[in-house]
C-alpha cells in the first residue's frame, strides 16, 4: 500500500511539472516572408505572412530608414508614399505577440526614377524676311503624364502649351529656336535649332545701256550704266 501511494505522490509531481513546463512554454510569432511591390518613384508596397501557433492576434510596427512609421496595425501589408526616387531604401518589420513576444524581418527596395519626355521633332517653315512657322511633334513618355512646351526665340520665352507658332522676324537676322518639354514631374527634354530669316531683296532701279561711240547720253534717273 505504502507503495502505492509513493507511485501517486511521484505521478502527481510529475503532472504537476508537466503542467508548468506548459504553461511557462515561450510561444514565439512568426514571419515567414515580406515582400515589396508596385514600386515607383514615390510609393512602394510593403506585405508580409506572420503566424503564431496559438493563433493569437499579432499586431506589427513598421521602421523605416530607423523611423517608426507604423504602430500596432493589425493588417498584414503597408503601402509607403512621398518617397523619393531613384533612392535605396532600407526598413524592418516587427510582429508582437499578445504576450509580449517580438520577432521582425528587415526588408529594403529602390524607388523607380521618373520617367523623361521624349525629344520633339521640330520643323521650322515658310520662312520669310519677317516672319517663320514653327511646328513640333508631341513627346511621348512612359507613364502616359501629360506634357507641356515652353517654346523660345532667342532665349525669349515666346508661348508655353502650344503646338504651332508663328514668329515675327527681322530681316537677314539669325534666330535659336529651343523646345522644352516638361512632364508633371519636372522632367524635360530640350531640342534646339536655328536658322535665318530671309533679306530684303534689292529695290528697282532703272537701267541704261548705252554704246561707246555714243557720245549723247541722257542720264536722267540712271542710278546704274553698263557700258557695252
């Protein structure tokens, strides 16, 4: 009998630390991948997988470049905004337990750069002494923004948004014709060309031919004489 109650008192000890070891169980969160898409020059998409066995609620701070820039969320993505482009960024995500257990993955991506407008085609015709038309094919840029022209004569900002231009010119004078195409990010494209506008031809005058073995010569209103 005496025996036997020895076995109870061990088995019940040996439950009794069983039972312990559970409840004292570290029970950590889990993430098991991040990932970073639909980057741009100034958003990105952060979105992760995190579990925990005891299916708890996790909740998530998000760093970066070592600033907090979320706090408790329970969500299981973050979309970033008014990045900068071209620009190497680095963050870690943290994932804490309702008991107070941390685990965090780090993460990091580069920004896109802004897409360039293309060069215009530009065409310069119907010259004359005082006047040129100027004509320009549209830019294209990879996003599908809209552009805008600014359009320059000689350094002098003559219309901006336009397609066609008529200038006024001086006779004989050289002009600089320059294009810029701007996207609504402040991107440009340049294209310059120059040309001359046309003299002012010679005004009538009269003519008299006269032989050399004439010795009478009316030379009124002669401005030029050509001797044969």
């Amino acid at each position: 009998m005496k025996i036997f109650y020895s076995f109870l008192i061990i088995l019940a000890l040996v439950i009794t630390s069983c039972s312990s070891d559970v409840e004292n169980q570290v029970i950590l969160p889990v993430i098991s991948e991040t990932q970073i898409n639909e980057i741009t020059a100034e958003t990105a998409l952060l979105s992760w997988s995190a579990s925990i066995s005891d299916k708890s609620t996790l909740k998530f701070d998000i760093f970066l470049e070592n600033k907090k820039i979320a706090d408790n969320i329970t969500s299981n993505s973050w979309s970033f905004n008014n990045l900068s482009e071209s620009t190497s960024y680095s963050g870690k995500l943290l994932v804490t337990s309702n008991s107070g257990e941390i685990a965090e993955k780090e993460f990091y991506f580069i920004t896109n750069r802004n897409p360039t407008p293309s060069d215009v085609n530009l065409l310069i015709t119907d010259i004359t002494t005082n006047k040129a038309t100027l004509t320009w094919s549209a830019s294209n840029i990879e996003d599908n923004s809209s552009i805008l022209y600014d359009v320059y004569v000689n350094n002098e900002l003559k219309h901006e948004d336009l397609d066609v231009l008529t200038v006024n010119l001086n006779p004989s004078k050289y002009y600089k014709v320059k294009i810029i195409a701007k996207s609504n990010k402040n991107k440009i494209s340049t294209v310059e060309k120059g040309f001359n506008a046309l003299g002012v031809p010679p005004s009538r005058f009269p003519l008299v031919i006269n032989n050399d073995d004439d010795d009478t010569v009316d030379t009124t209103n002669c401005s030029r004489r050509i001797y044969l």
